[in-house]
C-alpha cells in the first residue's frame, strides 16, 4: 500500500517524468547521462522504466525511447539519433594476436552475436567482407550490453552499436581493431509519444523539457 501510495504521488508531480526504455540503452547510454539533466533541471523528476515494449497505451511512461525502425502507427514518432557499428574487442586479446590482415582476424575470432538484427555481422560484412566471413558460429547474446560486457571479458569480437560502447572504448576496456570503419545505421533511435492532443501528460513542460535535453545528448 505504501508503494501504491508513493507512485501515484510521483504520477501527480507536474515535474515527474517516466521514460520507458530498453535495458542496453538504460544502462550504456541514459544512466551516465542522468547527472547532467539533474545539474540542469533540478526540479525534473525523472524515473526510467526498462522495458521493451512498443504499444499505442502508454499507461506507465510519458515517452519512450525505442531502438528500430520507426515510425510507428498510431504514435507521435520523432528520429533521435544514427547508430553507428563497428567491430571491439578486448584489448588483451588485440595485442595477442599476431597483425594478420582484417580478413584473417575476424575469420579466426569468435564472433558475438546480438539479437537485434539491426545490429547484426551480416550489415558488416556485405560492407567491408570478407565474404567467406561464416556468421553461422558464435554465441547469440539478447541484448547490446551483455554482447559489449562479452568482448570485455575477452569472449570474442562485437559488432558493437557505437552510441552504446563509446564509454567503454574510450576508457580502453574495449578497442577497435579497425580504425574509423563503420557502418551507419539510420534513424536508429526514436523518441516516441502517445499521439493524442488531448493528453495532458503530452502537453507537461517537464516533458518538452526532457525531450529538449534528450534532443542535446543525442547531438
């Protein structure tokens, strides 16, 4: 009773905020990020549900942010941001490898696999090859960030989603074997609303507010 108490107090706040988003995305790119929008607007009561859902109810967040190809029916869709994709790995296990051309280097690694199929080897390889590359072998992990936290164990190599692995790469517990080559995925995230004018929630500043400073990171 008492947390029923609680969530519909924060629900009632003109100033709170539930976005929905998916787990990879929470815990690589929106979490770090959260001490920013604090620093500046302090009164945003900002809460963040992991979910992966994309339905037109809406019944527990204001806003989603959703990883695909938008838009959406029956939404308010707006293009947040590109994605970009790009082979890492450990490391440790780059500099245990003898300098083998790129060919050779991804035919011999264990290829990570995510389940997304936006961001999957094969986008890779009809870009840059090598044809024969198998993508036959090699774990299928279910979301970005246990495919990133796999390379960083030295599992094998990731086809990574920039956006999601650029912390990790510039701390160095991820590296990348091929320089600047990548792979631009369009439109790859979406900031996404009930498309309804009459809801208020819609019409809260505190949502035009967070929306604003989601627009600024993405940039």
């Amino acid at each position: 009773m008492a947390n029923a108490v609680e969530a519909a107090r924060e629900a009632n706040s003109v100033y709170s905020v539930t976005v929905g988003v998916a787990p990879s995305f929470a815990t690589r790119w929106l979490l770090p990020r959260l001490p920013s929008l604090a620093r500046a607007h302090p009164r945003v009561e900002l809460s963040v549900l992991v979910n992966q859902r994309v339905d037109n109810s809406f019944q527990d967040v204001d806003l989603a942010i959703r990883m695909g190809r938008g838009p959406w029916p029956g939404l308010q869709c707006e293009p947040l941001m590109d994605e970009l994709l790009y082979p890492v790995v450990s490391p440790t296990i780059w500099s245990n490898q003898p300098h083998h051309p790129e060919e050779d280097f991804l035919i011999k690694m264990n290829l990570l696999h995510d389940r997304d199929p936006s961001a999957s080897w094969e986008q890779w390889r009809r870009t840059y090859g090598p044809s024969t590359l198998s993508l036959a072998s090699g774990p299928r992990l279910a979301s970005s960030d246990l495919v990133l936290r796999s390379a960083e164990l030295g599992h094998g190599v990731a086809l990574a989603r920039g956006r999601l692995a650029v912390a990790s790469v510039k701390e160095g517990t991820l590296f990348r074997p091929f320089g600047s080559k990548e792979v631009r995925v369009p439109n790859a995230y979406w900031i996404v609303r009930p498309n309804l004018s009459v809801d208020a929630r819609a019409r809260r500043h505190a949502i035009t507010t967070v929306v604003a400073w989601l627009k600024e990171q993405a940039a």
